[in-house]
C-alpha cells in the first residue's frame, strides 16, 4: 500500500475505498489518536463494508516512522500495510531517508496457513528443513536430545511459524537504490510489516547507527546487526563508504531466504549470509529450559530481560561455531548467561542500549499494576495470556489519570511482539529515567520484562496483543477499557460486536486425512477449535469379511498444556466374520459382529507424545488404547502405531510428497496389509 506522509499539526484525511469483495479495517499502528478511529473491527469501528468508502479523520500529535495495515482477518498477510510518515515540524532532515517497510509473502492462501497451524502439521517444517527427525538426530549424534525432547511432550524446535515463499523490501525481494555516492549517510526508516517473521538486519559497508525505535528518538548508538520484531520500527543510519553498492541484507530469523536493498551504484559488496540455525543445539536448550507441566525452568544467575541473553545464541553458528555433535553436557548454564554477551566481537542491538534523549518517568499519580503469563500449546496452535484467550477473559478495566505497570513473563518457547493500541510505553531499562518509549515489546522466552504506560486518554476500548498475525487471530491479546467511558457511536450494537470480536479465536477449523489403500480405507476428519473437538474415526474395509468401523467423539480440552479431553461418542462395529465370543483383555465380550454403542472417555497426551485413551460404551464394555501418530522416523517419513485392550492394533508408514498428499502403507488387525496413498488436509 502507498506511503501515507503527514506532518505534526496536520490534520489527516485518509478516504479508504473498499473495492474488495469481503469486509475490512485499516489500523494507525503506534499512533495517538481518538479510540473510535483506531482501526480495530468490533471493537472501535464496525468493519468497512464491500464496495463503501470510510473516511478516518484525525489530528497529528507525533513525529516517527509508523506504519498502517488492515486488522481485519488476515488481510496483513497478503499486502494490505504501508509506511505511515510522520516528518517534524518546521525541520527537514539533513540526510537523505528511505521508507522501508519489509514482509513476507505466501502463495498459500492466509486461511489455509491458519488452518493448516491448527492442524499441527510439519509441512512448513519440511519445506524449511527444519523437521529434526529421528534419522536426522543420529546422524547429528542427538538421538538421546530427540528422545529427551519427545519425553517432555514437545515438538521439533522452531523459532518461527510459517514457511515463505519470498521475504520482500517494499514488495521486491531486490530492491536498487543506486542514487548514493561515497561518503553519503542514508536514514533508513524501517518498519516490519511481517505477518511472522522476526527480521536480522545487517549491512556490508560497516556499522548501523540506530537513531529511534517505534517512532520515538533515541541516543545514537552503533550495533553490527539487530534483529527488528513482527510490527517494530526502526530508524537507522548507514554510511556508503566507497562508490560501490552496498547491501542491506535483510534475513528472516529461521534462516530460509533473504531479501536485499542495495545502496549506491557499482561494484556489488555483499553482505555475509547468516548460516543455517543449528536446530539440535537449540532442542537441547528446550529440553534443558521446559519441565514436565509445560513450565519453563528459571536459571539461576541468568538477567532474563530487555534481551540481554538470547536464548536462541546457542543456535547461531557465527556465533557459538559450526554444530557438531556433542555428548552429555546442558545447553544452558550460568556460563551460556556469559558466552551469550561475550563469545563475539559481533554486536547486537538489545533493549538495555536504547536511552531517550528526555526523561520519561511517567507523571505523578495512582498506580495499577497487571501480571501476565505468555502461554501458547504448540502442539494445537493456541496462544494465550494466562492460558486464556481474547474470548474467555473480560476487558482490564482502567482510569484516566493512573500510571498501568504491566510485567510480562514468557512461559511459552518462542518470541512474542506485545503491542499496546493507542499508548506509548516506557520499557524498564538500564537507562532508569531515561528508559526507551516503544510500542511494541519483543519478549524473549524466559523473560521477565516490565512496561510502564500513563493513561492519558479519555475512553475507550485499546487492544492489547502479540503481533504475530495468527498468535493474536489464536486468542493471545486482551482489552484496556477505560472506566465510565462514553458509548462509541461507530459501535451501535455493543453486544453483537463483542459475539464478532470473539469469533476469531472461537473459529472451528476443518482438518482430517483420509487413506486410501489396497485393503480399503480408514482415516479421520476433524472440526476443532481452541476449547472442543468434533472428530470421527473411520475403518472401511474393500472385502466383507475386513468390516467397517465408525467411532465419532465430541471432546473440550482442558488444562494448560491441554493434555487431557474427556469426551462423549458413538461407536459402530460390523464385522460378518467376527466371533460374537470374542473376548478383549478384561474378558468382557467384544461384539464386533454388531456393535452399536454410546461412549464416555478421556484422552490424555503422556511422554513421548503417545496418546492414551481410556472409555466405557452402554453395554458396560471398557476399552484403553495407546496411539502415536506422525513419528518423524526421517524427514519425510512418518510412523503410525496403535494397540487396544479389544485385541486391535495398527502399524504404518506414511511418505510425505506434497502437503496433501503421501504413499502409505499400514497393517491393521481388522483389515489385512495394504499400501495406497493418504490425503491430508
């Protein structure tokens, strides 16, 4: 979308013509504005309906580089942001800038990337090779990492969602800028645009000198590299050193591809790839960090804040070495707290260096201080702020007037940009009265960091959420209402706006796989959303004697980890030879000739990933079974078991081709060998 550029005491006049066939909004990221012009659909604005045109109108308090973008759905995710300037005053700057807004693109529709994150499977992680399967492990001499890791219930190590098809620099992946001449300084006014990705920002002529962060000046200060959050903004200045074109290498943080601006004309300099994450050393740290209950485990000795110690350092060839393979010893220990700040000559931008110019304590006054818990399941793709959603929590009531600490603490493994609608927020740094002002937070995993905003404002409803697109479409956000605040006339019915705000993380997703193989067919379809599971089991075998098997369950899953879901179902059984006499483990009679039955039961997710159910049908029949889908043996091989107290059990093998489609193989005790293919969706 086109650069918008206002200057302080401008009144801005934005007419936004909506010529797409569906809803949307436009949010004024980091702006100070009134709440009904916030951009926010079903909370400060109904959405701008298909084929109308909607006119935000607002004065300009600011100065900075900003950014704008759709909040509606996941329309981020395919272009709809652009760069919000805000120039001073009577000031022009006396170095050349350029607008940066940097993102990614997907040939994949947004809301299948959604849906297929909630479908938790590794086809992202195949396409980045990423997926640290058991062959891989040995190979890396980390079969003992792999096993520990799946004992913990937990997943291949990841440090971003989604795999990208290109990474782009104002809609181009290579972006020429061949105007600058030896000796000229350059203001890079960068903002992350990305739907997902944290970006590593280097450059081939030397330093970047870091001049404001989110809009807000800081003290100059000169870094190697910095790694620029999911929504952050950043000025910096680079100098082009000799009549050549430099490259400002922009790197998305799983290490996939790039993309490039090139600065000034010449001979191309290069800047040095960052190699491939070294994802063993980064599983050994997860095992070493993450307890059995999902808790992350508080090193002692270890200052988790403001990103003094990056975590994922371990990962970071350029930094701890080439990955080789190494026996017993802990991924994180007081000395790794050391080696993070101090095995490099490489310098990185952390929160601790930023110092605004002014002081920014905030005024005197009351003072209301919240707690939250970063929580996410991986395993389910559900974010959440104390395990709770958007849509299970009410607004956080606060007044006019009082200063709001806010103290986060991320108990989840991967990074989390929290972004405050509205507000400027002081982040409690090294430089005391002189802390940075920001609107964004990049917290760490571990971290314990601390926000201090003044409310200032007179009403209204602001959100506050992880930028990441589809964390905060999960549910990881709440809402800052402002006491005694006057009825938002963009809002005529509250009640129905609510019921649309909560629709997001409440949304069902459709999922399932289906197999289809010599011996007949099996599979299972699902419809699941963050709380409750719809899910039908099928067994179709091609010859009569094989039988046909439905069993369908409706679940909620409960508890932090989401381990565990009681369930209601039916089961139906027809086998024509099977023996009415047929005895399972208990001795009870197992009926497969016709069994028409309603069960009760549970599903519990115990280590390694196994899952164990145990259930009772009408005609008094218990059942237990342990099952593990999907063991990556390889990258693209997956391994299917499953054993019941019925005398049944199962073992395949499935070769991934493509995302929907893989050859498989299985035996069943019902139905006989057979080999096929398997559809997933």
């Amino acid at each position: 979308m086109p650069t918008l550029t206002f200057t302080e005491g401008d009144t801005a006049e934005i007419y936004v013509h909506n010529n797409l066939d569906e809803e949307t909004s436009l949010h004024w990221h980091g702006l100070f504005l009134p709440n009904k012009e916030d951009g926010v659909p079903f909370l400060t604005q109904m959405p701008i309906k298909p084929h109308s045109t909607y006119v935000y109108r607002f004065p300009i308090f600011q100065h900075g580089t900003h950014w704008y973008h759709s909040h509606s759905k996941l329309q981020e995710q395919i272009g709809m942001y652009g760069s919000f300037i805000m120039n001073k005053r009577n000031k022009e700057w006396d170095i050349p800038t350029l607008p940066i807004v940097i993102s990614e693109w997907t040939d994949m529709k947004p809301e299948e990337v959604h849906r297929s994150l909630k479908n938790a499977t590794d086809w992202f992680a195949i396409q980045k090779g990423a997926t640290q399967s058991y062959a891989e492990a040995i190979r890396s001499g980390e079969f003992k990492t792999k096993v520990n890791n799946e004992w913990k219930r937990m997943n291949a190590m990841d440090v971003s969602d989604v795999y990208y098809d290109a990474f782009l620099i104002n809609g181009k992946n290579q972006n020429l800028q061949s105007q600058f001449k030896a000796g000229d300084k350059v203001r890079l006014r960068i903002a992350n645009g990305g739907a997902s990705d944290y970006f590593w920002l280097t450059y081939s002529g030397g330093k970047i000198t870091v001049v404001a962060t989110d809009g807000n000046d800081v003290e100059p200060v000169e870094v190697d590299r910095l790694i620029i959050a999911v929504s952050e903004t950043y000025d910096v200045v680079v100098t082009i050193p000799e009549n050549k074109s430099y490259e400002f290498l922009v790197t998305p943080e799983d290490r996939t591809k790039s993309a490039s601006l090139w600065l000034g004309k010449g001979e191309k300099v290069p800047a040095k790839p960052l190699p491939k994450l070294k994802y063993f050393a980064g599983m050994k740290m997860m095992n070493d960090m993450m307890d059995m209950q999902g808790n992350m485990i508080e090193m002692d000795g270890m200052k988790m804040q403001n990103q003094i110690m990056d975590m994922n350092t371990v990962m970071y060839p350029e930094i701890t070495g080439e990955e080789t393979p190494k026996k017993g010893s802990k991924a994180v220990d007081k000395s790794m707290a050391e080696m993070g700040a101090t095995s490099s000559d490489i310098v990185t931008l952390n929160y601790d260096m930023l110092r605004d110019p002014k002081k920014t304590t905030l005024p005197k006054g009351p003072w209301k201080e919240i707690k939250f818990e970063l929580t996410g399941n991986m395993n389910r793709y559900v974010w959440s702020l104390d395990n709770k959603t958007v849509s299970e929590t009410d607004k956080i009531l606060i007044k006019k007037g009082e200063n709001v600490r806010i103290i986060l603490y991320n108990n989840s493994l991967m990074r989390h940009p929290m972004h405050l609608h509205g507000h400027d927020f002081r982040v409690v740094n090294a430089q005391g009265d002189h802390a940075v002002m920001k609107n964004v937070l990049d917290i760490m995993p571990m971290e314990r960091d601390t926000i201090e905003f003044a409310a200032t404002e007179p009403g209204g409803d602001w959100f506050f959420h992880c930028h990441i697109l589809y964390h905060m479409t999960s549910g990881m956000g709440r809402v800052f209402s402002y006491e005694n605040s006057p009825a938002n006339p963009e809002i005529p019915n509250p009640r129905l706006a609510q019921r649309k705000l909560f629709s997001d993380d409440r949304e069902f997703h459709l999922m399932g796989n289906i197999g289809l193989e010599s011996n007949g067919s099996d599979g299972e379809v699902m419809l699941a959303n963050t709380q409750y599971r719809f899910s039908t089991e099928f067994r179709l075998g091609l010859k009569s004697e094989h039988g046909n098997e439905v069993e369908a369950y409706f679940g909620r899953y409960i508890g932090k980890m989401q381990c565990f879901m009681p369930f209601i179902g039916f089961d139906y059984h027809y086998n024509s030879m099977g023996n009415m006499a047929g005895k399972n483990m208990f001795g009870q009679l197992s009926n497969q000739m016709n069994r028409k039955a309603a069960v009760i039961g549970a599903q519990y997710i115990l280590p390694m990933l196994v899952t164990a159910e145990a259930r009772l049908d009408s005609k008094g029949k218990f059942r237990f079974q342990l099952m593990r889908e999907d063991m990556p043996l390889s990258k693209r091989l997956r391994l299917n078991i499953m054993g019941n107290t019925d005398k049944e059990y199962m073992a395949g093998l499935r070769y991934i081709v493509t995302k929907y489609f893989s050859f498989s193989t299985h035996y069943d005790s019902d139905m006989g060998y057979g080999g096929g293919i398997t559809l997933t969706y």
